[in-house]
C-alpha cells in the first residue's frame, strides 16, 4: 500500500509550481480545504487535495460555458482525447457543478517538485491548445451550421 499524499505535501508542491512560475508562494497555495488555483498568461490552473484518498488533482482551464453546453459537445471533446489528441498528460474532465472543462490529471503519491512543474506546465500548454483549435474542432462537427 503506498502512502497517501498529505495537506501538507500537497501544499508544498502547489506552493513550488507557484514560485518557479515567479508568483507568490507563501501567499498562494492551497486553503485550509485543500483548493487553490493560479493564471498564468492566457492560462488558468486549478488544485485540489483530495483527503480521503490523499491525491493531488491538477485540472488546466479548457472552457467556462455559460449555459450547459450542447448535447454531444463534451463526447466530442472526449473523442479527440480518444483519437490521441495530446491532452498534456491530462484527461478531458467536465465538471457540471462550475459547466467548466478542463485538463485534468491526479497524483497518488508525491512526484519531484521539478516532475510536478513539468508534468503541470505540459497540462497547461494543452489546455490552451485545445481551448482554441480543438474547441474550433468540436464545434465545427457539433454545433450544426445556420
């Protein structure tokens, strides 16, 4: 049984990815209910320490919709994960609760700090990617032309 990821590592990694981005890591973080997020350029990235099962979700920003979004818009997004588009090392995850999408990917267990940025800023660089030529990809097949 591997051990599970505390607040407190978890807080040290997000902490790290803040500073090597030149941010404030003592003022940025995770809050005391393991959230925290940060924008870098164009970009947005969220986190989220999961205490019951101890994992670190790392989730970069794909689209904030306004209403839900159409039927077969999210399968569509799903597809192009399925065709091998690079998600980052990330997975397409709608979250109904914000109607937001995101890239998202989970630690277990406790990478390198300097893993942790890679592995994050490659989500990120993804997310931006699919926010624009893959979301122009789904729309053209999904959202029927007036």
């Amino acid at each position: 049984m591997t051990a599970r990821m505390t607040l407190e590592e978890a807080q040290r990694l997000v902490q790290s990815f803040i500073r090597a981005h030149g941010g404030d890591a003592q003022a940025s973080g995770l809050n005391a209910k393991g959230f925290g997020g940060a924008a870098l350029g164009d970009a947005q990235v969220y986190f989220e320490h999961v205490k019951d099962s101890g994992a670190l979700k790392c989730s970069a920003l794909i689209y904030r919709f306004r209403d839900a979004p159409r039927p077969g818009v999210i399968d569509g997004f799903r597809d192009e994960e399925k065709k091998g588009t690079d998600a980052g090392g990330g997975k397409v995850d709608y979250e109904t609760e914000n109607k937001s999408l995101f890239l998202s990917r989970t630690y277990g267990v406790v990478p390198s700090e300097q893993q942790f940025k890679e592995d994050v800023d490659r989500l990120v660089e993804a997310s931006l990617v699919w926010g624009d030529e893959v979301f122009n990809r789904v729309a053209d097949r999904v959202i029927p032309a007036k």
